[in-house]
C-alpha cells in the first residue's frame, strides 16, 4: 500500500511518547513537532493508530501542503483537491483553521473560503453541495497556516480520540484520557507494577492503567471517521480489529489501586469502571491520603490531586501538602510518586526534592509532572535541585 503523510496532534509535552507509539505501529519518517507528530505510513497504520494510540488526540491525513500569499490562493488550492473521491456530499463538514504567523488578517474568512472551495467542487462535479454542521459533522477538515505554508488535513478520527467511549461519570475537573495514559508511560509505570492513586477522582488513570494492563485497545468501543471515506478498506479494518482483539488478556484483578477522601468521588470512580467493564481489575476504597499505608512494598503513585477552583481553599492547601510530603517519605520507601499540577505552590510546600519537574500542558493550562523517589532517609528539598526535563 501506498505511504500517505499524517499528523497526530497530542497534548504538549507528550510529543516524544506519542512517536514512541507511533513507532510501534509501523509508522514511518516520524517527526515530532510541537503539539504533535508527523509521520508517514499506510492505512493499516493509520487505522491501527486511530484504534490503539493512547496519546494521541487526533489522526489527520494530510492531502495539500503548499505555499500562499492570500486568501485568493487558499480557495485555489483547496477547490483543487479530488474531494469527490474522497467522500460524498451527502455527509455533512465542518472547517477548523489553527494559524502560527500568518500573514492573513481574519482566519475566520481564511476559514470561510476553505468551506467555499469545498461546496464549489462538490457542486461543480456532483451537482450538490455537503451541508455545514459544528456539532456533529459528517467530515472534519483541518487547516494550518504558517508564515508560507497551507496545509489541509482530513480528519480520519471523528471525535477526538480521548473520548473512549468509556466514561459515564466525570466528577470533578478530570484531565483528559490521552492525557493520563501519557503521564503514565512518563511514570515508567508496566502492568504488573503495582500502581496507586491515592486521590482517584472519577478514575480517570486507573481506567487508563486498566485497559493498559488488559491489552485493551483504547478505541475498540468506539467508530471512527475513516469508516465514512470512500476509499474506506473494511477488510483491513476488520483485520486489524481481530488483531487488537486477540491481544486481550482477561479482565481479572490487578495491583491498580485507586483511594478518595470523598465517596462521592468514588462513586463516580466506580461507575466508570463498572460501564468499561473493569471493576474487578481495580481495587477502589475511600480512604484520606494522610493515613492509608502502601499496599505493596514498592510501586508507583500517580495522582493529580485538588488545586486552586477545584479545592476553593488556598489555606487548606497549604496545610495539605506538607503533610502529604510527610506522608510519601513516612509510609511509601521504596516507591516512586509522580504528582501532576498547575499549582506553583506544590514544589515549594510539598517539602521533597524533585528528581525531575516534567512541563506539560493540560490544555492550555501549563503544568508539571513532579517525579519524587522515596528512599530510605530524608528527601528534603534542600538537597537537590531537580531540572526541567523536555
């Protein structure tokens, strides 16, 4: 099969993880950029990208990449393009257009004229134009405008990959599902290893390190928008469907340990995991971070605890995360914590020294993954000084 051109965006930060796994599904000439990783492959790995990646939260194919000056040449390009081929105008579209230096001065009518050019191809070879629809489109396009460069991309996911098809119960401020599967490879964490939340929310890295550990493919709950191309394969999608399938493993305990002070938290936890299936892989109590002891002589915790809106209480915070600190280098040697924040005050309050400050955004929110290492005497925050790591 012939090597098409795409672009997987990702959240910021997990640009290097995401070529990893790009990697492993055969992709070629990976190249990670900001925001996301260009690479080269067939469909089959296309379609396996859009059904495994953990990370990333899109799979766009690129079908035009050149250079402009205007809007004028923005319509020309994109009412050039065999859209007809590519799918039919009975499926409804929407335009989406992201801009870094260009020299256009309204990306809304660069917009409008990419959603032109589509309808006046359509009704110049089929007689009939697709109609527009933001929420729920049949077709998404995507553009991207440089200083010189238009590239225009087809959407083969649909709705962003992220969304597993999983989740029945939010809570409170999740992160994003991509999200937490990445912070998790950041982790280092493995099935087998045993791995402990100690402030879960609604679950969202215990349902991540569950399918992790069930080899369950992050989108087999879910359809995708490369099912609606003309050019769609159902054979080889059938295929690579099978394959993922038979790399299942049974749905039986693991040492994946999720804990909240409030039960209403857990239940929220719990639902997700019962709708997923996956409420016998996990083992979920309601318990304060400040008195539950290891469940394992060693392992990793992850966990994105309260901060800010989501706490209300500045004070309380400030009381919460000394103690924490205490409550890792008291109760947790010989484990690994990776505490995920877009509070400043944690590094500083949390009185431990970080072996690593990982940046990483939380959709435009900048974060940090602070990677602390439990060993047997003091860790306090005046020993070291622990680099930002890319």
């Amino acid at each position: 099969m012939t090597a098409q051109l795409f672009f997987a965006p990702c959240p910021r930060g997990l640009e290097a993880v995401l070529a990893d796994e790009l990697a492993r599904f055969g992709a070629t000439t990976i190249r990670p950029r900001q925001g996301g990783v260009a690479f080269q492959g067939d469909w089959s790995v296309c379609y396996r990208a859009n059904l495994e990646s953990r990370v990333a939260s899109r799979i766009l194919w690129q079908v035009a990449h050149q250079y402009y000056h205007n809007e004028a040449d923005i319509y020309h390009i994109t009412h050039a393009l065999p859209w007809q081929k590519w799918f039919v105008p009975d499926l409804s579209i929407r335009v989406d257009l992201a801009a870094i230096r260009s020299p256009l001065r309204s990306l809304d009518f660069a917009t409008l004229r990419i959603k032109d050019a589509v309808c006046d191809a359509f009704r110049r070879t089929c007689g009939y134009r697709p109609n527009v629809d933001t929420v729920d489109p049949g077709i998404r396009i995507h553009g991207f405008l440089d200083a010189q460069m238009f590239t225009l991309y087809l959407d083969t996911s649909g709705e962003a990959l992220f969304k597993r098809g999983l989740r029945k119960s939010t809570g409170e401020a999740p992160i994003r599902e991509n999200l937490a599967a990445g912070i998790l490879y950041l982790a280092g964490w493995q099935p087998g290893i045993p791995l402990l939340d100690p402030m879960c929310g609604s679950g969202t890295f215990l349902l991540e390190a569950a399918q992790m550990a069930c080899c369950i493919a992050p989108g087999a709950g879910r359809t995708f928008a490369f099912e609606r191309l003309s050019l769609f394969d159902a054979a080889l999608w059938k295929r690579t469907q099978q394959i993922a399938q038979a790399q299942q493993l049974p749905l039986t305990p693991q040492p994946i340990f999720g804990s909240d002070l409030y039960g209403s938290a857990l239940i929220h936890a719990h639902n997700n995991l019962v709708a997923a299936g996956l409420e016998n892989v996990v083992s979920l109590k309601q318990a304060n971070i400040l008195e539950i002891t290891a469940p394992a002589p060693n392992g990793i915790i992850v966990t994105n605890p309260p901060y800010g809106e989501r706490i209300g209480d500045q004070h309380e915070l400030a009381q919460l995360y000394p103690k924490l600190g205490d409550t890792l280098k008291k109760k947790f040697s010989g484990w690994k914590a990776y505490i995920f924040t877009a509070d400043p005050a944690l590094p500083k309050s949390i009185r431990l020294t970080a072996t690593r400050r990982i940046p990483l955004f939380n959709g435009a929110l900048e974060c940090r993954l602070f990677e602390y290492k439990m060993v047997a005497g003091s860790m306090r925050k005046d020993k070291t000084k622990a680099k930002d790591t890319m």
